[in-house]
C-alpha cells in the first residue's frame, strides 16, 4: 500500500504571491503531484464489476491489492443484527407428495441487511441463528397437522445446499410443527429461496400460513 501523504505537503511559500517565480515553486508543483498520484494509488474506487459504485457502498481495505475499494453495506459484517422475515401468502398442501419452492412475496423487518426480490431472499455473510416465531403451525381452518401429516420446510441457497430444514415434535399421537430452530452460515452474500413439503394425510387442513421467521445475525 502507498504511503498516505500526511507528512509530504507541499509549501505554498513560492506559490502565494503574483510575484513568485514558477522555477521556485517546481519542486512544490511536483511534491503536489507525487501526493495527488499517491491518493489515487491508494483509492480504487472503480468497482470490481463494470459501472460506477452503487448508492450506499462503503470503502473497504483490500489487503491483496492494497488499496481501499467500493463494497456492497450488505457484504460488510458489522456485528449482531436481526430480521423478521414474514411470508405475505398462505401454502397450500401437495398431496403428490414432492416439494415446491414457495412463490410469494416477504416482509422484511429490522435492523439487518436482509432484503429480499419476489419468492427469493438475499442473505449477506455471516453466522445466523434461524427460530420460527409464533404459535405452532396455525392453520387456516384451525386443526393442528396430525401424526401422518408430512410437512417439512427448507432454507436453501443458490447452489442447492440445504442450510437450514423444519423441526417437529412428536408425541404419542401427534406430530407437532415447531418451525425452524437451527443456525447456518455463510461465507459470502447468498440468494436463497422456501422450498415447502407439506402433505396433509388426515385431509382436514389444505391451506396453512406460515409463522414469521428470524435471523439473528451473531458475526
């Protein structure tokens, strides 16, 4: 990395009068134009991608190249930071038995760097803590998924790796719907998608709504 020009400013003494000779201020004009190429050496504000930097970017230090670059907020671990991720639309149940990825849009909510575009959400680095908030499973007629009730719901990102699945808690006669209780973590900013299993045996419940779920984002 170049070294920050703090302690090469040039004089203003041969430069400050309409009297000063040009040949007296040469050495000033070039410690002014080493300084200047020195800051540019150090900024590199140009974007690994083409374009200009986004709104919002924040300049980080790259060891590698030596200089300060434009980085995504998103990309930038700044510590704990939570999201409430609600989904908009109710699910219905596929009795052919095969998983569907979820279709509808998500409220986002907090202080986090989640957002999310459509069916997907865009999770930034990091370790996260995933719990289902809420009751159970509600229902949209009320009935609680029995024992035969196969409902398995799956956090996974763009590759296909499964980073978080459902938990469920049976019982003698019942098979209770707990959500997610799990952490994940990712090395770099993942889009990521709800693929959603859900097949009601008993035939009393078609339609269900997911409860909101929250990333607790812990490094």
């Amino acid at each position: 990395m170049p070294t920050w020009p703090k302690d090469t400013k040039a004089s203003t003494l041969n430069v400050d009068q309409g009297s000063d000779q040009i040949s007296q201020a040469r050495a000033d004009i070039l410690q002014n134009i080493t300084n200047v190429n020195t800051i540019i050496d150090t900024f590199d504000i140009q974007p690994d991608s083409a374009g200009q930097p986004a709104n919002g970017d924040l300049l980080q230090y790259n060891s590698t190249s030596g200089t300060w670059r434009p980085v995504a907020q998103s990309s930038i671990s700044a510590g704990a930071s939570a999201n409430i991720v609600v989904f908009d639309s109710t699910v219905n149940e596929d009795s052919a038995g095969g998983g569907s990825d979820y279709d509808g849009t998500f409220t986002v909510t907090g202080g986090g760097s989640i957002t999310t575009s459509t069916n997907t959400l865009t999770i930034p680095a990091g370790i996260f803590v995933l719990k289902s908030l809420g009751k159970l499973f509600p229902t949209s007629n009320g009935t609680a998924p029995y024992e035969a009730d196969e409902i398995d719901i799956k956090l996974i990102d763009n590759t296909g790796a499964v980073l978080a699945s459902s938990q469920r808690y049976k019982s003698l006669t019942t098979t209770i719907f707990f959500g997610f209780d799990t952490h994940f973590t990712l090395a770099s900013q993942t889009t990521c998608r709800i693929e959603i299993d859900i097949d009601d045996k008993q035939g009393f419940v078609t339609t269900y709504q997911l409860p909101p779920m929250l990333f607790l984002k812990i490094s």
